[in-house]
C-alpha cells in the first residue's frame, strides 16, 4: 500500500483542471508536490512549482528531476495535455500542430526519460500515470491531433509496461482515461464551431444534463484507487473501472 506520507508527486499541469485537483489532494495527503508548467496557482509548504512550457523543446530538455531519493514512492504524473484548434486537419497551422504533438506526446516521453534516470534507493518505487482520453482509440473529427498524440502516448504507456515486466524498465505505468470532466478543455470543446466539429451538441448535452465529473471527483478516485491503477497486465485503463 502506498504511503502518500512519504511521497513524492511530479504533475504537470497543476495551475486549474485535473492537475490541480490532484496537486492539492496529494497535499491534503501529507505528500510532497513539484508542479510543472506555464502558471502557479497552488500556495503550499510541501509545494514548489517549475515554471516551464512543456510544449518547447529546450524548456523540456532544460527540466530535471532532482532529490526526494530517499522518498519511499516516487511519482510523475503527466497531466498536461492540450486539445489544439479544433478543426478539419488541413486548416491547422503547423505551429498548433508541432505544439499538441509536443505537449501532449513529445514531453511525457522525455518527462519519463529523466524521471527513469532518478537515482533513488532500492527500496523506492518509481509512479508514471499518463493521463489519456478515451479520444486515443476512436477517430473524431476536428481533433487530429488531439486524438493521434494521446493514441501515441498510449502505446508508447503499453512498450513501456511491458519492457516493466521483463524488468527492463524500473518503474509502474499505466495510461488512464479520467473520462469527460468539467474543466476548461470542455468549455473549449463546447465553444467550438459545428462546421469544425460534427459532434459538438453531445458535448454541449454532458454539460446541460449534469454528465460531467468535476476534476476534485476525478482525482479523489485516482488517489483512493492509486495503487490497483498498476496491477493490470495492460497499461490502459479507466477511471470508469473503478469506485
Ligand atoms: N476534461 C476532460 O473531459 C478530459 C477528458 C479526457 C482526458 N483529459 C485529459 O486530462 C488532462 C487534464 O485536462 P483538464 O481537463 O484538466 O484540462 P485544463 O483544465 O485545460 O488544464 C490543462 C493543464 O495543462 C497545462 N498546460 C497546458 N498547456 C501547457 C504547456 N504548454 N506547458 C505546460 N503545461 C500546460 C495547463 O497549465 P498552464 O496553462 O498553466 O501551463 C493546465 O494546468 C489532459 O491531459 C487532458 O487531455 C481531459
């Protein structure tokens, strides 16, 4: 069982949605939180934040992981994430291309490199939750680049698992589904145009009929449930799975 005590937790995105829910949870818990990204909102003394933009390559590269060896769990989640303009594929301009690939797939993978190369004591046990989206296994229109960064993220979560259990990587991982959650990149979602997104009145449906979780309900299940996350034979998962 996991001792949140004597934990540590790297999550980015930690400024609104998700990522804060589950930044101040872990806190509540008596862990030690690093957020990373472009904006600080959480004031707290187990608390630091590091600043960086997670969709530019030099200030991946420039980020490092350093301390809390000695801590018994060792955790990274990788929250951020980005939807992109949602619209037909060729009317993206490629900057907003290169920037959700980068976000959304580029940097959990080199997130993941420097966290492996932590030197921790034997006894600590390396975390990686990758937040996916149901998004990674169904086409949707208006999200290309959405849907095909998580999709990469996802297998790349399942090679990782398995290299886990041929005792070639030293971590747990799992890629988790947190299903829809009432955040901003919700809003972004309904606010999008019906022309660039066939399926926008359905998500406009989850927000008037009550469908959405809020993110403090979605990270309360992620803790209560952290340690079953990563003991399935497969990396993906739902939050859906569990109560
Ligand atoms: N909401 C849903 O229904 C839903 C469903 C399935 C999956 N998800 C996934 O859940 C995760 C959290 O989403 P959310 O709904 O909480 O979204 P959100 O409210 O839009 O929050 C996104 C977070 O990502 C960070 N971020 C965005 N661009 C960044 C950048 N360039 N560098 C570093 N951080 C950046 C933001 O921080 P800054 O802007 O301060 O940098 C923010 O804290 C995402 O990976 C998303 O794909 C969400």
């Amino acid at each position: 069982m996991i001792d949140l005590k004597s934990s540590v937790a790297f999550i980015s995105g930690t400024s609104r949605g998700l990522g804060q829910s589950l930044a101040l949870q872990f806190l509540d818990q008596g862990a030690d939180v690093i957020g990373i990204g472009r904006t600080s909102t959480i004031e707290h003394s187990n608390y630091q934040h590091v600043f960086s933009d997670l969709s530019d390559l030099e200030q991946i590269q420039s980020f490092t992981f350093k301390g809390y060896a000695d801590h018994q769990s060792v955790i990274l989640i990788n929250n951020s994430g980005r939807l992109g303009k949602v619209a037909p594929f060729q009317e993206l301009e490629e900057d907003d291309i290169v920037k959700t690939s980068v976000l959304n797939f580029i940097a959990p993978i080199l997130l993941i490199k420097k966290f492996l190369d932590l030197q921790c004591n034997e006894s600590t046990t390396k975390y990686v939750l990758n937040v996916g989206t149901g998004a990674a296994f169904q086409a949707i229109d208006g999200w290309s680049m959405y849907c095909s960064s998580k999709a990469g993220l996802s297998m790349f979560s399942n090679v990782i698992h398995l290299e886990s259990q041929l005792d070639r990587a030293k971590c747990k991982i799992v890629d988790l589904a947190p299903g829809i959650m009432d955040t901003q990149m919700q809003k972004e979602i309904r606010d999008s145009e019906p022309s660039d997104f066939s399926n926008v009145e359905k998500f406009v449906d989850y927000k008037k009929d009550g469908d959405l979780q809020t993110a403090d309900q979605t990270a309360e299940l992620i803790i209560r449930n952290f340690e079953k996350l990563f003991n399935k034979n497969t990396a993906s998962d739902t939050i859906r799975n569990y109560t």
